[in-house]
C-alpha cells in the first residue's frame, strides 16, 4: 500500500484473482497439450501409412522385374523397413488377358492383429512383354 497525501493506492492482486488467472492458464494449457498430441497421433500415422504404402510398391515392383508371370493365388510375409516389421499379403488373380495378372497388396505393421484391415492397399497390374 502506497499512501499519498489524499488517498491510499493499493497494488498488486488479491487471491480470488490469481486463482481465476490459473484457472484459465490451466484450461488454455491443457487444450495446447491436447491439439499437440493429436497432431503428433496424426502424423504417426502419416508416417505408417507412408511406409506401409512403400512396402506395398516394392512387392509390386519386384513382381514387374521377375522374368515370369505370378500364379494366381495368395501368399504373404514379412519385410522390414524402416526399422520395422511389416506384415503383407498379396493376392494374384488372373485377367481376361492370358498375359496379364492382377495384384493386390495390403500391409499392415507385424504387430497388429492378423484379421485386421490393411494400413495400406495396392492394386496393380503386372503383364509379361
């Protein structure tokens, strides 16, 4: 309290209102921490989905540069990229074209559930010339 010659000024807060100032300090704290954490949930899947996706071009891939056309039939397996595991399962059928295969690949990462969907879905093509 500083006295002047005709009236007392007083400074500073008094205790109602620092607790309603951390009230709102703590609701706005915690809606940060919130979105940060969803963010970061989202780009972690991002990122799963891009490699997932990655492993499923490099199955495809390999299949174009064999020197013969896939059998029809399923197969699956494991690959590590990234520094992960990574589960696939390929699905080859065949085409109206006796040259000309169809090829679906779904990867997931390793640990998850066998029966559950893939992270990532490839559908292509694969022909002999």
């Amino acid at each position: 309290m500083i006295k002047t010659g005709y009236s007392t000024i007083k400074r500073g807060f008094t205790l109602l209102e620092v607790l309603v100032a951390m009230v709102i300090l703590s609701i706005s704290l915690l809606a940060a921490i919130k979105v940060a954490s969803e963010v970061t949930a989202s780009a972690i899947y991002l990122q799963d989905k891009t490699i997932a996706q990655w492993v499923a071009m490099n199955k495809v891939t390999e299949m174009r540069l064999a020197k013969k056309l896939p059998k029809p039939g399923k197969s699956n397996g494991e690959d590590e990229m990234a520094g992960r595991d990574w589960r696939w399962d390929i699905e080859v059928k065949t085409t109206p074209y006796p040259q000309l295969r169809e090829i679906h690949v779904g990867v997931k990462p390793a640990s998850d559930d066998p029966d559950s969907a893939p992270s990532a879905l490839v559908i292509s093509l694969v022909g002999e010339l």
